[in-house]
C-alpha cells in the first residue's frame, strides 16, 4: 500500500497541475478577448468564462437590461456567451435598424438556433437566401390572402368558432389561453398547410402545448448556460434537452405535413404556402445559393406556423387579461362596437377607420403586453457607429423593445395601460413612431399586415359578443413569465354572454 501512495500522490500533483494550466488558459483567452473588444461600449465588468451569467436573472432579463441602461448609457455591452451590444431607447433603435439597417440586417450565430435549424429559415437566415425567402413569403402570402378581404372572411369564421367554444362555458371560469392559441393557430395553418383543426383536436393541442412550453423553456437560464458552452451542455442532462426534444416533435409535424403535400401536389393549383414552395423548388433548381430545398421549405413553413401562432395568441391573451382589470376600458369598447358594428354582423377591417378607440386599446394592448421584450437579435456586418460608440463587425446586437415601448421620452404615461398614447385631443387615432412591437427596419416582422388585421377582427368579435371577467373570489393580475416570449401566467376567467 506504502508502495503505492508516491504513485497517487503523482498523480493527485499532475491533475491539479492540469487544471491550474487550465484556468490559466481560459483566462489568458478571456482577457485576450477582453482587450480585443475594448472598443466596445462601456458595461459590467464580466467574469472570466462564465461572463455576466450570474448577474442577470433569467425570468425578467428584460428589466435587468433596464437596469443596466441606468448605469451604463443607452448604449452598452455584456457578456452572455458572446459579447453582445445592447442599444436602449426608440433614437438607438431608429438609427441603428432604420437609418443604418444595411449594416444590422444579419442575425448572430447562436449555439441553440445553430445546433435546431442550421442557419435555415425565414427568422434566422442571412445573406442572399434570407432575402430571396423573404421576398418568396412576402408575395406568396399577399397572394393567398394576407391584407385582403378573401382572409379576412377566413379570419371572421375562425372568430365565430372561438366564440362558440366559449359560449360553451356558460359563464363558468376557465383558462382561454389554449383555445385563443388554436383559433389564432388555425389561421396561419390554413396559410401554409391548407387546413384548420377542430379544438377538440387532442393530436394538434397536445403539439400546441409542446411549443407553448419549448418557447417558454428557450428563455430559461438553462439556455443561456447552453449558450454559453454548447460544447458542454451537448452532453449534459437538463430542461435544455426538453427544448430539442419538443422542437424535434414540432418539426416531425411539419415534415409530416410536406410529405403529405408531395404526394397529392398539383403545380397548377397551388393550395398553400407549401404547394408554393414546392413550384419554386422546381424553377431555382439551378440556384442553390437562393435555398429553395426540401431542407429550407421545413424551417420556413416552421418559423411561419410557430410565429404566427404564439405572438399574436400571446397578445389577444394579454388583451383579454387587460380588459378584466380595465372594466371600465372594456365598456368604453364595447359601446364603440355596438355603435359602429352593433349585434347583427361580425365585425370588418373596414369598421377600425371608425373605431378610434378600440384601435387604440389594441395598440396600447401591444405595447403594455411587450411579448417580444428582448427583440431577436441582429449582428453588425462591418464597424458601425452608433452613438458615440463604434461596433465592430460580427458583434451582436440587440435593441430592446422594452426600452422603446416604455421609453420615458417618447409615452407621456408610460408604466400605465393608457388608450391615450394613440388618440389625439379630438379622440382620433394617431399613429405613433416609437409603436414598434413588431421591430423596425429590414427585418421588420413579415407577418405584421396578418397580425394587425387577426387582432382587431379576433378582439372585437370577442368582446361584441362578451363581457370578460374575473372568477368571483379572485383578483385579478398582470403577473407574466418570461420565456421567449413575455407571456401571462396562467389565468382563468369568465365569458358572460352580452
């Protein structure tokens, strides 16, 4: 035994020999990384390897940037798995992604994204095939529909049905959140895929839940660890595997759904987006840089279906939410409907012209409900100044929407749910510049006309028909969970029928 302990005590020397030298090198690299990177803005001073991971708490990050904007500027830097150069405020905003919108329009490498979708896809995609997507989604959903009075007719049944679910209800308390999800839901799958789903689908609510969960899941600390070292995370156990795992069902959905297409195909007759997508696989055969593939029409028609079911849902859910705690805002609402629509008809695209104030409560509805606080992040494509500060090429960047829907210089009330932000002093609708919850510039998100038109005929529809209240007993919160999406907790409610 004596014979052996020299041997041990070797060994014990050369492993903490091994991770001294270890450290030493992430160090060296750290710093190295640090000096690289001293022309960056001014911010915290990160940690070596693990950056600012423990400063900032995952479950409102968004306040956290805030608070970073106190101390640091409008325009700051942190470290969170990369360096990242946070801009706050609508001018920031304005003169990075509008005025410089050339030098932001390429999304960032990030480990998640990379290691799910491949840099494929209408979200994160960049360079030429980004754009010729862009161009291909823009066009083929104007052709089916979007902003003209053929969807909205689809978008006015889809309500009908919605109203009827909850009608069932009888007044009784209940969780809207997953039915207002497969009504808002059923309208981009009629785009894309050609059909609804009835709610009482089990198969296609149980696929809704997954990416309600997996959104969630994708704002956890978890992430941002994986982020942060991807080369380890890979191996390891952890909720960040749920992520993939959902995902990899979700994505098993949507190839199920091509398959399906390719085999009752008729180029002639295109029935959706994906019988689009499969007529231009055929005519840029010969331009592969363009990514009209099998592989990209997967990733496309999926940042479509998840896109244009969880932001909008999320919202009309923030609406309803608002309405119970502003009674008297859902009154006011409610006699400008019965006004302008009255009982007889569901309501029009055309009525909003008329209903100045319903306008504005949606409008304030999205700026108040902030679901997408973080915005999805750009990266500089050459050094660009901004401010006083110049980026360097390949940097993130990220502008928060929370800085610009609640910036102090541009809202005269803006902690509080207050219509008045978009009406003028004679109670008529007025736009607003720094109103950009679907971001701004050439990224702009592509489903804006869609989202606008299925918020007002949705929201409307519903409270013509309802009046929404707590559970007796129960009072009523605008308490959130922060995930991908900036969502409400769970909620119940009741639809008394008007």
């Amino acid at each position: 035994m004596t014979a052996l302990f020299p041997l041990i005590s070797q060994e014990w020397f050369d492993t903490r020999l091994g991770f001294i030298f270890l450290a030493l090198f992430l160090i060296f690299t750290y710093v190295s990384k640090h000096r690289s990177s001293k022309k960056l803005p001014p911010g915290p001073w990160s940690l070596p390897v693990i950056g600012d991971l423990l400063r900032v708490d995952a479950t409102k990050i968004h306040l956290e940037f805030t608070r970073f904007a106190q101390q640091y500027g409008d325009v700051y830097s942190i470290h969170l798995g990369q360096r990242i150069v946070v801009l706050n405020g609508h001018k920031r905003l304005k003169e990075a992604f509008v005025q410089q919108a050339e030098n932001f329009v390429d999304r960032p490498s990030v480990p998640l994204i990379d290691d799910l979708i491949h840099n494929n896809g209408l979200l994160n995609g960049n360079g030429y095939g980004w754009k010729q997507q862009r161009r291909f989604a823009l066009m083929t959903l104007k052709n089916f529909g979007v902003g003209k009075k053929s969807l909205e007719s689809s978008i006015q049944v889809e309500s009908k049905y919605l109203n009827e679910v909850m009608a069932n209800e009888q007044g009784q308390p209940f969780d809207p959140q997953l039915i207002i999800n497969n009504a808002v839901a059923n309208i981009i799958c009629c785009l894309v895929f050609g059909d609804r789903f009835e709610y009482t689908d089990s198969y296609f609510q149980d696929l809704l839940k997954l990416m309600n969960e997996a959104v969630y899941l994708e704002g956890s600390i978890w992430i941002q660890v994986y982020n942060t070292f991807p080369w380890l995370m890979r191996w390891l156990p952890g909720p960040h595997k749920t992520v993939f795992s959902h995902w990899t069902k979700v994505i098993s959905f949507v190839r199920l759904k091509i398959e399906e297409h390719k085999v009752d195909w008729d180029p002639s007759e295109p029935r959706d987006y994906i019988d689009c997508f499969l007529s231009e696989m055929e005519k840029m055969k010969d331009d592969r840089e363009a990514g009209f593939n099998e592989e990209n029409l997967c990733f496309c028609t999926l940042d479509l279906f998840v896109a244009g079911s969880e932001t909008t849902s999320t919202t009309l859910n923030w609406g309803l939410l608002f309405m119970i705690n502003y009674p008297d805002i859902q009154e006011k609402v409610q006699a400008e409907i019965d006004r302008v629509v009255g009982q007889s008809r569901p309501p029009s695209v055309a009525d909003r012209a008329n209903m100045p104030y319903t306008d504005a409560v949606i409008n304030e509805i999205q700026r108040m409900g902030n679901i997408l606080p973080l915005n999805l992040p750009h990266m500089a494509r050459k050094d660009t100044k901004v401010g006083e500060y110049t980026i360097p090429k390949g940097t993130m960047v990220m502008a928060t929407l929370t800085s610009v829907l609640f910036d102090e210089s541009e809202w005269e009330t803006p902690h509080t749910f207050n219509p008045g932000h978009f009406l003028d002093a004679e109670g008529k609708f007025r736009r607003r510049d720094a109103f950009t919850p679907f971001s701004a510039g050439k990224r702009v998100c592509l489903g804006e006309q869609l989202a606008r038109m299925e918020l007002f005929i949705f929201f409307t529809s519903l409270l013509q028909r309802f009046t929404f209240t707590a559970p007796t007993g129960m009072e009523p919160t605008l308490e959130y969970r922060m995930g991908a999406t900036l969502s409400p907790k769970p909620y119940k409610l009741c639809a008394k029928t008007r």
